[in-house]
C-alpha cells in the first residue's frame, strides 16, 4: 500500500510517467528505423559496389611463368638446368610503411640503389610489383625476416649451367629476366620462352595467401626444349685440351671445332678465352665471343686445299709433273715469296704435304684466277654458313675485279682473304665426304612430348647437300692430306692406329691499322679428320700465338692429336660411356634439385678437373686405378645426391703404365672393335687374319701387364696384317 | 522477501535466448580462426564465452528473486562500489590493466570491466532518486542537477580511462531517463549542452579521440585504423547483401576486419547471414524494448516504471548505438552489441539488468489491469500496440 502511495504522489507532482515513455519508445523506435534503412541501403542497394571491393582486395593476381625450356647435348645430357631460386614481389596495398622505409630496409639484402627500389614501387601501377627476379633462394629467407607487409617471395627459376665453362659459348646465357643474350639462349629465345601464366590468389588481411583459396589458375606453358649436336664429351675435351694448348703455347685467344664431316653435325665447339655463363658480368665481352664463328682470320697454308682442288678438277695440271720451288726464296710480281724450308723440285701433292707457298704459287699461276676463284666461292668463302648462332661472320673473299696483280698468288697460300673456323671445317669436311658442302648444324632440334627430336623450320637453311668436288678430286685431295700428316707437316697429328688426314697452317695476323702484318702475333692451326678412309671426326683447332709457337706443326698439331686420341678412346669405349645416356629429365629437376646435387658427367674429363668439380658440387670423391683421366664414374650423371655423398671415379691412363690391367673378351668382336678395346687396355696387338676375332692370347679376364703384346686371330686367314697395312 | 516461483516474461526471455545462440555462433565462426593461431584450440573464445553466460544466467536468476526495493535500498552502495572501482582502475598498478588503456580491472585473473557496473549503479540511483517523494521535476536544482553531479563524476572518471565511447553512452541512458522522470526540456537542453562542451574539451585536448571522429568523415577511404576498420565493416555487410554468404563463410574475418567476434561481430552477422540476418537482429531488440517498456508501464510504481526504462534504453541504446557504428551512421565508439558481441562485464551486467526487469515484472504481473485500464480509454493505438505484444 505503501508502494502505491508513493506512486500515486509522484503522480501528482510529476504527472505521468507513461506519455513520456512512450515518447521514448518511439525515439527508439525511430533510431531503429534509421539503422533498418541504413542497413537497407548498405546490404541491399549498395550491394554490388561493395561485392566488388570485397573481391579487389581478397584477389590478388600472382604472375606464374612458364619454365624456360632445357638445352641437350646429343646423347641427352643437360646443358642447362633450371635451378631454384626466388624473386621478390611486392603488394602494394598490404604496405605498413612508406616506399622510402622499404627501399632502405631492402636496399643492401637487393643490392640495389634506395632510389631504384624506391622508385620501382611509385613507377609501377597496381597492386603488384616485381621488386627483383631470381635471386638466392637464402636472400628470399633472409628478407622475410625483416617481417614487412606485403613481401611477397615467390618461388622461380633461374639458369644453372652446371657445366660451367664448358659449351658456354655455344649455349649463352640469360638475363635476369631469364631472356637469352647470347649463343643458342639467343638464337632460340623465343623456342625456350615459356607462355606465362598466373594465379589468382585469395589473401587474408594480412596480405597472406589462403591456399585453399586459389580462385582461378591460368597454368604457364612451359618453353620447349632443343637437343644440340653437341656432345659433351667431345666438347669437355675440346674445351680442356684448347685450355691446356692455349697455356702451353702461349695463346690468348683460340678455337676448337670438332664436327661430323658426313653430317655437317658440330659436336663440340670451343673457345678460348672462355667464360662461365653463370656469371656472365664478370668477364670480358671479348672472352664471351663464340671466336670460331664470329672471328674471321687469314687461313694460311690451310687454304692451300683451294687451288689444290681447282687443280685436280682442272685439265690444266698435269698432278704427276713435279714443279721446282725455288729453295725456298722466290720473286714473283716483285715480291719476295718464302717457304720455311727449303725445297727444290716436288710432286704437287708434296707441295702441299710440305706446304710449299712457292709451288702453290707456281701452280696456281699456271692454274688461273678463274679456277681458282670459282673454287674458293664454291667451298663457300666469304659467306655465312648459316650456322644456328647469331654473330656469324661472312668472312671475307675478294671478287676477281678487285684483285691486285698479286691477289692470285696471296690467295693461293691463304692470305688476302679471311675465313671462319667453321668455314674452313666445312670445306675439310667437304673433302672427307667425297665433295658435299653440307650445312652445318649446331641444333638437332626440337625435344617432342614424346622424345623424339623434331626439326625447326628455318629458312637459312638449305636442305640439300652441295655437290663442289668430284669424287675422285675428293679421294685425291684426301690422298695429298693423309701425305701431309704421314709424311709433311703435319707429322704432329699422326696417331697410333689410325689414319689421319689433315693440314697445319701458318698464318701472320694482320696489324689492327692494317698495315702489314703484326710481328709478334700469328695463327697456327690444323685441320684434320679421321679415319682417313672412312672419316667420321673432323677436327679444327686454331691458335693466336707468339712468334715462337707460330707453326701449326708445332703448337695447333699436337692440340689435334691429343684431342683425336681423347675421342678415339671414348668412343670406342661404347661400355663405359654410351650406355648410361640420361632419358631426358623430367619437369620437376629444378624443384627437387633444391636440396640435391645432380652428378655431372664427368666421364673423360681430366681427373683432377672432374674431382674438383664434384667437391666444388658438395660431393665426396674416391677414386680406383691410376691414370690423368676419368673412365667411369658412379653413380651416374644425372642422380641426384645429396651434400656429402659419394661419387666414386674409375681413372685411366692414356699413357702406358706398369700396372696390370684385366685382357678383354675379344672374342665375337669385329676387329676393329677389338683393336678399340685392346687401346683402351694397353695393350699391343698382334693381329692374324681379316674379319671377327676368333681366338685371343692371353685368354679374356687374365691378369695382363700394359703394353704387352697379345695375338688375336681372326675368321679369314690372310698374311696381310689389317692393322701394320692400315697405318703405313 | 525471496519470491519461490517469479513470474517470466517469456517473450523476453526467448529473444535474449535467440541473441545468445546467435552470439556463440558467431563467435565461433568469427574467432575460431585467431583462437587456432593464438591457443590452438578453435574453442577457445567460445568456451570462455559459454562460461560467462552460465554465470550470467545465475546472476539472472538470483537478481529476479530479489526484489528490486531492495536493490535501490542498497543503490547508494552499489554506486559508491562501482565509482571505488573506477577510481581504482585509474590508480591501479600497470598489471591490473589490459592493453594500455585503463578500461579493465584486472584482479588475480578475474577481469571486468568498472563501467559497466557503473551505469547500472546509476541507473539504480536515477531510479531511486528520481522518485523520491519530494523531488519535484519541474525544479531544475530538484530533479536535474543531483543526476547531474552523479553522471558528472561517473562519466569524468569514464573519460579519464578514457573511453568516449561509453562516457557518451552513460550521458545518453542519463538523458533519456531524466527525460521519463519528466524532466523539463529546457532542463534537458542545459545538460546536453553542458555534455557537448565536455565532449568538445575533451576532443580538444585528447588526439586519439580527434583523430577517430575525423577518420569517421573520411569515412570510406580506409585510411588509419578506424577509416580501415570502418571500411572493412561496410564491405563486410555489403557483401554480405540480402542473404549472405552463408553461416562461417566470412572472408572479412581472415584478418580484414579487426575486431570480428568483439566490436563488429554484427558486420561478420551481415556478411553471413545478410540483411535479413541484420533485421532479425534488430528485430530481437525491438522486442526487448516492447518487453522492456511494457514491464515499465506496468511496474507498480515510480521507481519501477524508471528502473525499468533506463535498463531497456541502456540495452537497446548500446545495441543501435552498435549497428550505427558498423553501418558508418556514427563515429566508432567501441561499444559492445549486449548478449551478442564476445565479453564479459557486458554480458553478466546487461543479464543482471535483465534479471532486474523479470523483477519488477513480477511484481508489476499483479497490477496488470492498472496501466491496462489507461490504455483502454486512451485513443492511442501505439499505447495499444506497445501494451500488447
């Protein structure tokens, strides 16, 4: 009763609390409605605008590219490896700090300017921006550890060339945009670009990838890869043996070209100076040049094959009418022509096995400028090969009507005129296959889905062989080349079973003002090829060297011979090298190769060469036998290993040695096959009758001392003995 | 006087049910996230949540059974109490605060913010005060200047800590119930001004505060925190459109909109549930103003009918207050949705408030035919409505 008292007093004092009330549902009753249109509007018509901002800042385009297709070697070796790295992005819109606080913080880790990060983030439109491509994957670690806002690392791939020096001419290398500068990267950059693609990305809000939510993803298509003719082995000789010369002979500069004189294939093409293609920036532009095909020199004697040619193609020279040469001075057109001995009457091909330049001359004279003009342009001098690299030079090959009355005689011994290596290796080869200028190719072609090698269209190429020589000129040129390494000039190249067919040339370096020749500067070279009868190695080495080593007899010979040995050896080693051929690698290499070493093949190399690369891998080495080269080696090139494992190398000796060595099944073999192998041993053959190995002294497995003689009797009994005929 | 079996409002208690399933399931979809990166438990702010209600539902359940005499007998207490505690929180040692800002009394463990508490005092004391028989409300230094000097030392304190947002809010629920006790409007008008200026002094002299009611007319640039938060929450809701995107498929709450499962867990309910989902919950809060007010018309007396009130106007105040900030109708305030945003003094508070009104229901259930009989003859069909739903 008391309660309603005091309400009832209120009343009457303050009036009723009810009006009041109700005024104040009302108030909030309309405080309500506003929010409810509020809503209304926000939810229901603005809807859409705002949908859309949602998807702006949840979706985030992440460039993706496709992977740079792969370069092998003919036996489908990689050349090239698409390694692992990192490039670092940026999305602008997850920025906690200003583009002047990224830049200092990025600055040394990027080793880029402040002021070019700086202005790399205000430059670029949109969300997202490379701040820099393909750096070490540990600078992509150690840059998230500065902990800024919208950092993006992106896993990417960078070349690897895991044959360091090797083929580094050849191959070229990339830019950091992974665009091929030089070599075949350059030649085929658009066949190795990939087709980029991207994904579209779901981000939290803190600028982080959700990764269920991949909206949509527009795959890269990853770039094709080529299949070179090189092969390796040949070009990690060619690259180790022009080193070697190029020391010992004091070269700066030189090239080695070894091609396939029935195909026009180049299997190893190497320069010195080289450089390593990981490093590009480090080295010279002119230790970068591919010099075997983008230098043009006077050829010298080795040019001698010209006039020589247009002779026996000619009913002009009687080839069997010796020619006197003057003992070694004579006077024509009122200069003064050399030999450097002596000579005084010879046979013309003992001119040319000699080197004689005044009987060239005489004989070219009696010859004629037309023939030999016309035979010069069709071994194709003074134009480009059309080889698969860019830089090619034409080389240089002077038109009848501009010839001084001297051009006819400074041709004929190589001079006035200049030439590439390759050029001159093709008109060798042209010789060694019976008279086809080929194309030459340095690219097989296109590795097809399937592994099979597609050819690229090109339309330097010309599809058919030239026919320039005669057979029978071919033979009888060959004739005069094997004469010149058996008995002239090029004694140096000769090689223990095999025949040789070659020529050294000599040549002065033309003084940069063009005045006269330099003094001190010279070009000695050997061009040769073998077997003689059925040649299947064409070799080409060339020399800038000193006056003391200008002889290509002395310094470009020997180089010859060491590397046709080196070739002889592993290719009639099928056992040891063929067999282990690596099947194209799969896609994924560059992935796992994360954390793996790829065993490189380092089959045939030098054995110290090959040890320190594999240490330099993170590998272990052992090795069993002695000798300067590596025969074997396990595991095999392309397995992936891990940092401090083990790779066994099998050694070998060229040179005969004391030890023992196990005889060789010979039995089944064809004859040649079993001399190969017997080489490979150490061992001398004594050798009875024609066709397959029927017997074999001592019997396969025993315990035989290197060098001693072993008797290997064959189906057909003949008293010629193949192998005393075949080198004398 | 304990009563054994309290009448329940049921519609009332109903709509806080459905608020507080929507809570906990919001504040799972929206915190699971961050309680897996933080605690590795998903559950972990869902857990913490359920325990606060079931201790709020006990402090419900004990304050309906008290009658609510008694409680303003004991309001002087409860405000000397609370502004204790307040003054406490601003003297308090470093580690008895959270985060910095003195807006949580943390003791041993047990954290809750002084606030709260505070405006139910005053609204305990309002309630008591304002229906003492000799106060006559037509006398400025009768009716509005005590109230004044009680909101006035509250909400100084409030500010100090500072929190705008709830100082604003205190000022708010202090007018609006000054204004049923029937106080004059131009009284009311004095006091608003008087606020106006505090609150001009204060954006004067505290950057913090500027720099948030000036993110707010930068509105939809999403620059600074409060402009980004703001933005977030519109795209959130937007997004969200008519019917949403569906229960747990929020992307705003991956880290783009802060405070998902606390201040703006109403923009995570947008997103998801959509427009309707944000009508139903304002919906469930015009409820409880209907409830709230027609438990006030029909409370027995004065300090009932007043009690009743500024609890419904302080629940649905801050509820609206809420849905204005998310919706960028009003400056962020960081004040709480109550039952539904993650919390605990908000929660146990606004249900011992609740408890309160079940109260004063009960005893107001007897006296149903009294406030009834004025509406028969009243002409106004709202009075009709209000009364009857």
């Amino acid at each position: 009763m008391a309660l309603l008292n005091s309400k009832f007093r209120n009343d009457k004092k303050n009036g009723s609390i009810e009006p009041r009330l109700l005024a104040t549902a009302f108030m909030l009753f309309t405080f309500a409605g506003i929010i409810a249109l509020r809503l209304l509007y926000v939810q229901g018509i603005q809807n859409s605008k705002y949908s859309s901002d949602a998807l702006n800042q949840y979706l985030i385009k992440i460039p993706k590219d496709g992977q740079r297709g792969l370069i092998y070697d003919r036996r489908m070796q990689n050349l090239v490896l698409n390694e692992a790295c990192v490039s670092i992005g940026l999305d602008k819109s997850r920025m906690n700090d200003t583009p002047r606080v990224y830049a200092r913080k990025l600055s040394r880790l990027l080793s880029r300017s402040e002021t070019w990060i700086r202005r790399r983030i205000q430059k670029v439109s949109g969300d997202f921006v490379w701040l820099e491509r393909r750096v070490d994957t540990e600078i992509g670690s150690k840059i998230a550890t500065l902990k800024l806002q919208g950092i993006r690392i992106e896993k990417d791939t960078r070349r690897n060339y895991p044959h360091q020096e090797v083929a580094s001419h050849i191959l070229g290398f990339t830019d950091t945009d992974n665009r091929g500068i030089e070599g075949v990267e350059y030649y085929y950059n658009d066949i190795f670009t990939g087709q980029d693609g991207w994904n579209l990305i779901q981000r939290d809000g803190r600028g982080r990838a959700v990764p269920e939510h991949v909206i949509q993803a527009n795959d890269p298509v990853d770039g094709k890869s080529v299949v070179l003719s090189i092969d390796l082995i040949f070009q990690t000789i060619a690259t180790e043996e022009l080193r070697v010369a190029s020391r010992k002979f004091n070269a700066h500069s030189g090239s080695v070209i070894i091609l396939e004189p029935n195909t026009g294939h180049v299997l190893a093409m190497a320069n010195e100076p080289g450089y390593n293609p990981n490093f590009p920036r480090q080295y010279s532009i002119a230790s970068r040049r591919n010099r075997a095909i983008t230098d043009a020199f006077e050829p010298g004697s080795t040019f001698k094959i010209v006039p020589f040619a247009a002779m026996l193609e000619s009913s002009k020279i009687n080839m069997s009418e010796a020619v006197f040469c003057e003992n070694g001075r004579f006077k024509f057109n009122g200069r003064t022509i050399r030999d450097s001995k002596s000579h005084g009457w010879l046979l013309p091909m003992d001119v040319l096995g000699v080197s004689s330049n005044i009987g060239t001359v005489k004989l070219t004279k009696a010859l004629g400028s037309d023939a030999l003009y016309n035979m010069g342009k069709k071994f194709g001098f003074g134009k480009r090969t059309g080889i698969q690299l860019s830089g090619e030079s034409s080389g240089f090959f002077k038109d009848i009507p501009r010839w001084s009355s001297f051009s006819q005689a400074s041709l004929s011994i190589g001079q006035e005129t200049s030439v590439n290596s390759l050029q001159l290796a093709l008109a060798y080869a042209a010789i060694a296959n019976g008279g086809n200028l080929l194309q030459p190719r340095i690219v097989r072609g296109l590795l097809s889905e399937n592994g099979s090698i597609e050819k690229i269209k090109s339309s330097r190429e010309h599809a058919i062989p030239q026919r320039i020589l005669s057979p029978e000129t071919a033979a009888e040129l060959k004739r005069y080349l094997v004469r010149v390494v058996e008995k002239g000039t090029g004694k140096a190249a000769r090689l223990t079973n095999i025949k040789v067919a070659g020529k050294t040339g000599t040549a002065q370096v033309p003084r940069p003002d063009g005045n006269g020749y330099s003094n001190s500067e010279f070009m000695a070279s050997f061009v040769g090829f073998f077997p003689a009868d059925k040649p299947e190695y064409l070799i080409h080495v060339v020399l800038n060297t000193d006056r003391e080593n200008q002889w290509g007899s002395q310094s470009a010979a020997p180089t010859f011979k060491r590397i046709a040995e080196r070739i002889a050896v592993n290719l009639n080693n099928p056992g040891a090298l063929l067999t282990q051929s690596a099947s194209p690698k799969d896609k994924n290499v560059s992935s796992q190769h994360l954390v793996q070493i790829i065993v490189p093949d380092v089959r045939s190399r030098r054995f110290e060469i090959a040890e320190a690369s594999l240490q330099d891998l993170g590998l272990q080495t052992v090795f069993e036998g002695e000798g300067e080269f590596v025969k074997n080696q396990f595991p095999v090139s392309g397995t992936k290993l891990s940092p401090g494992d083990e790779v066994k190398l099998e050694r070998f000796s060229s040179k005969p040695s004391d030890g023992f060595n196990k005889m060789p099944k010979l039995v089944g073999l064809s004859l040649r096959e079993a001399l190969n192998k017997m080489a490979i041993a150490n061992l001398e053959p004594m050798v009875y009758g024609n066709g397959k190995v029927v017997r074999q002294k001592p019997a396969s497995g025993s315990a035989v001392k290197t060098g001693i003689r072993c008797v290997i009797e064959c189906e057909s009994p003949s008293v010629d003995i193949p192998y005393l005929s075949e080198v004398n | 006087m304990r009563i054994k079996t309290p009448k329940i409002d049921y519609s009332l208690l109903l709509s806080i049910t459905v608020l507080l399933v929507i809570s906990l399931t919001f504040i799972y979809t929206a915190s699971s996230t961050k309680a897996m990166e933080a605690f590795g438990d998903d559950t972990f702010f869902l857990q913490r949540q359920m325990l606060r209600i079931l201790f709020g539902f006990g402090v419900l359940l004990v304050i309906m059974r008290i009658d609510y005499h008694k409680l303003l007998d004991f309001s002087p207490i409860i405000f000397w109490v609370s502004l204790t505690l307040l003054i406490v929180l601003l003297v308090a040692p470093e580690e008895w605060t959270v985060r910095g800002t003195r807006r949580w009394l943390n003791i041993s463990g047990f954290r809750f913010q002084p606030s709260e508490i505070a405006k139910f005092a005053l609204i305990l004391m309002y309630a008591r005060v304002l229906s003492l028989p000799d106060v006559d409300m037509r006398r400025f230094v009768d009716s509005v200047l005590p109230q004044l000097l009680l909101t006035g030392v509250v909400c100084s304190l409030i500010i100090l800590e500072p929190d705008m947002g709830t100082t604003l809010m205190v000022f708010m629920i202090c007018i609006f119930m000054l204004f049923v006790a029937g106080a004059k409007l131009w009284h009311l008008a004095t006091v608003i001004a008087v606020g106006l200026l505090g609150a001009a002094v204060t954006l004067a002299f505290v950057p913090y505060q500027r720099t948030r009611l000036l993110d707010f007319w930068h509105s939809y640039t999403g620059k600074g925190e409060i402009g980004w938060q703001i933005k977030q929450s519109l795209i959130s809701l937007g997004n969200g459109g008519i019917t949403g995107i569906g229960l747990g498929g929020s992307r705003q709450k991956m880290h783009w909109l802060p405070d998902p499962f606390t201040d703006f867990i109403g923009s995570i309910i947008g997103e998801e549930l959509g427009l309707l989902g944000t009508l139903f919950l304002l919906f469930l809060f015009i409820v409880i103003i209907f409830r709230g007010f027609r438990i006030a018309l029909a409370a027995p007396d004065r300090e009932g009918q007043l009690l009743a009130a500024g609890i419904t106007i302080a629940i649905s105040l801050y509820a609206f207050m809420n849905i204005a900030v998310i919706t960028h109708l009003a400056p962020t305030t960081g004040i709480p949705i109550p039952f539904v945003s993650y919390g605990g003094s908000s929660l146990v508070m606004n249900l011992f408030g609740v408890g309160i009104l079940m109260n004063i229901n009960h005893h107001g259930s007897s006296k149903r035919r009294s406030p009834a009989r004025g509406i028969k003859n009243s002409r106004s069909i709202s009075k009709k409505v209000l009364y009857g739903l």
